[in-house]
C-alpha cells in the first residue's frame, strides 16, 4: 500500500512542481540558424509565463539584430505556456516586431510563432 500512496504523492509533487503559479520558472532556449532557408528559430522549453517571457525576447531580439532580414521563428512546441504569455506573443508576431525585454523600444522582424502543444490557464487574480 505504501508503495502505491508513494506513486501518487510524487505524481502530486511533479504536478505542483510544473504549475506556472510555483517560484522559479526556469526556461530552456536553443537556437538554430538555417542560412539557406535565412531563418532562424527559438527553440523555448521550460514553462513560460508573462514573467519570464522577457527573457525569451531577449534572445529574439539579438537574434533579429545579428540576422537582420531572417525570419524568426518561436518554437513554443515543446514548452508549456500560459495563455496570457502566448496571446503576448501572438500579438508581437501580428505586429512583425519584438519588444526588447528591458525597456519599451522594440525591434522590426518577421515573427511566426510555433504554439504549444499545452497551453496552461490559470486564474487571474481580482
């Protein structure tokens, strides 16, 4: 018996653990640049929240600085993302532009987003 409540408390664990909501969102970016095809993409992985998509913009934005004329892509595929983050996002690669992360200037780019797999919704708080 004990070995099926140690099972579940550990499920309970990687739950709690994953939720946008628990401390420190770590966040995995690697980036691919493909010359031929002059396009570059932004692996994400990790979960992504409005708090740490700044650093996601960061790295979009040397990017698009280094490889002026490229397209970047956001491979949000492999990552979890709240929807507030990904309605964010959306609206930067709508407007063909990526904010800097720091400050209020912004970058002119060609911006397609790759979506998530899991898009995670959580309560606003009133």
């Amino acid at each position: 018996m004990s070995h099926v409540r140690h099972l579940n408390h550990a499920s309970r664990a990687r739950s709690f653990n994953a939720h946008p909501s628990h401390g420190n969102q770590r966040i995995k970016v690697v980036i691919r640049i493909d010359r031929t095809e002059e396009s570059a993409r932004v692996e994400v992985r990790g979960v992504v929240t409005t708090d740490n998509i700044r650093a996601v913009y960061v790295v979009c934005r040397r990017v698009a600085i280094k490889l002026a004329g490229y397209e970047l892509v956001v491979d949000l595929a492999h990552a979890r993302v709240t929807a507030a983050a990904l309605e964010e996002v959306r609206e930067h690669a709508r407007r063909a532009i990526v904010s800097s992360g720091i400050d209020t200037s912004v970058t002119p780019c060609r911006l397609r987003i790759v979506d998530p797999q899991v898009i995670l919704r959580t309560k606003e708080l009133a």
